[in-house]
C-alpha cells in the first residue's frame, strides 16, 4: 500500500517567446512585458491539457508512462527558486526515512507557495510514512482542489479508503485514477478485485 501512495508522492518532474513593440518616436525594438501569472498559468494548463489527451490515448504501458512522466515533471516545477530547493531538500530528508524534516521542509514549502499541488502531494506522503493518516488525507484533498487532475493523489485517496476499510470509497478513488491514467501501475489489478464485490450491492 505504501508503495503506491509513495508513487502518488513521486512526482518528477515556460518562459514566453520574446517579442517586441515600438516605443513612441522609437524605431528600436523594446522587448515586451513578460506576461501576466494568469496568462503563463492559462499556457501551463495548455501543454498540461494536451499531455493529458495523449495519456489517455496511449495505446500501451510504455508510452503512457512517458507521458505521465512528462506530465510529472511539470507539476514538479513551482516557478520559484527557493520552493524547487526546498521541495528538493525536502524529498531527499523523505528517501533517508527522515519523514518529520520533510514534513517541515515542506511546510516552509507551501507557505512560500500555497497553490502548488505537488508540495501538498509530497506533504501528503511524508504524513502518510509518519502514520498521519488524517493529515495525509487532509493534504490529498489540498492536492485535488488545485489540480483534480493529480492521478497519483486519487491513487493515494484510494489506498487510505482502502486502510480504513471504506471500499467503495477506495474503488471510486482507484477508477478516477484510471480514467486519468488508464495505465497507471497496479491499480487496475485493486479496481478488478474490488469491482465485482461493490458493484454487485446495493449502494
């Protein structure tokens, strides 16, 4: 079970095109401003949607895993510096099973940014290997309120269903993961085993 919850915590990982205008009584070329947060989150979105169609499509394991880790790697990149440091620093104090820094690190993490799905993934993950439970599930839900999408999250959300022996829970988790990622490792084998047990009642 960990090890699919650490899946959901592992995540891997634009800068505008320049242009020019011409200043007033000006022939030379200024450089343009950089463009607004809001347009370069709407470009982000963009590639993300179009990485997210080809997943679906992925017509076997292989090129979906490269398009999930493509997809990864770019919720991995906060836009700051600092953050990319510490959410580093972060998951190597997680692999030296040093789970309370991480949980501190990232702390820091979400408080320089608090919209960044993945630091809250990654939050998520250390509460779980600290036996937190409720506060990995609390993360999670911080995870899919920004980025419904995060198929590792809704991986994460259905093996803590699954500990508390809340399966229909855990099989509506596990089937929202696949739709995002049809491929994605092990949860189909837990969707098929859990499937006609919760089906089959009356729910």
């Amino acid at each position: 079970m960990r090890r699919l919850v650490l899946l959901a915590g592992s995540v891997l990982l634009a800068a505008a095109a320049p242009s020019a205008s011409l200043g007033q009584g000006d022939l030379r070329l200024k450089p343009a401003s950089p463009p607004a947060a809001g347009e370069r989150e709407a470009g982000r979105r963009a590639t993300l949607d179009d990485l997210f169609g080809r997943l679906a499509g992925a017509k076997d394991e292989t090129e979906a895993k490269g398009v999930a880790n493509l997809i990864e790697r770019r919720w991995s990149r906060s836009g700051s510096d600092t953050a990319d440091l510490l959410m580093t620093r972060a998951s190597e104090a997680i692999q030296a099973k040093e789970h309370a820094l991480g949980v501190e690190l990232l702390d820091r993490v979400i408080a320089l940014k608090p919209d960044w799905a993945e630091a809250w993934n990654r939050r998520a993950t250390a509460f779980f290997l600290l036996d937190d439970v409720a506060s990995s599930m609390a993360d999670l839900r911080q995870v899919l309120a920004r980025e419904p999408r995060h198929f590792g999250a809704w991986a994460g959300l259905g093996h803590i269903y699954m500990s508390a022996g809340d399966k229909t829970r855990a099989l509506e988790a596990y089937r929202k993961a696949l739709t995002l990622h049809p491929h994605i490792e092990s949860v189909r084998p837990l969707v098929d085993k859990l499937a006609p047990e919760i089906d089959g009642r009356d729910i």
